[in-house]
C-alpha cells in the first residue's frame, strides 16, 4: 500500500548474508513472483560466485533466477572502494584486477539475460 502498485518489477536483496543456503531465499522470491507481487529480483552488493549458486539452484530446479545484480553504484560519488570483482563506472579496470581471472567477463550480460 505504502508503494500504491500491486506488483514491483524488480526487487532487489541488498548485502547478501553467506551464512544463509541460498535455497530458501531462491525459494521464497519465487513465491512472491507466483503470487504476482514481483515480476524480477536481483541482487545488490551480492558476490558473483553467490549469485552463480543463486541461479544455478533456480535453473536446476525450474525456477526463476536473479536478473539484476547492482554493485555500489548507487552512491554518486563512491565512499569506499567496490569489493573484489565489482566493475566500477569510474574506470575501465575492475576492482584488485578480478577480470584477470576471468570473473567478470560476461557478467552483466549473462545476469540480464539468465
């Protein structure tokens, strides 16, 4: 009510919590996509890995998956530098050289399109 819509078309989960099998959180967003209330779900400030095990629980067992992951780039002036892996918009280089490793080629793309 506090939104006045009946549905949301993305919602985000902000600061994952490792310590929680990605399972039931998987599994309840899906309720909530079933129920109409949201139409997509990301992640913010979630590691890549994590969004992998994410969406590779959802693909596994017929599920929708994350389709968004945002990381740190809500703030219009950065106050600390993105973790290990993020890409940052204020330079061409990935944060500690993660796209060396081949962790975040591709990335974006494959979130939007999961």
């Amino acid at each position: 009510a506090r939104l006045q819509t009946d549905c949301i078309d993305i919602y985000y989960l902000h600061r994952d919590d490792p310590s929680v099998p990605v399972a039931p959180i998987i599994d309840n967003l899906n309720r909530h996509v079933t129920d109409g209330k949201i139409h997509l779900f990301g992640a913010s400030n979630w590691r890549c890995g994590r969004i992998e095990e994410a969406n590779g629980y959802a693909s596994s067992n017929g599920l929708q998956g994350f389709s968004v992951s945002s990381v740190q780039f809500s703030l219009a002036v950065e106050h600390e530098r993105p973790h290990r892996g993020a890409v940052s918009l204020r330079s061409k280089e990935p944060a500690d050289g993660a796209e060396a490793d081949g962790r975040t080629k591709g990335m974006i793309v494959s979130l939007l399109h999961a």
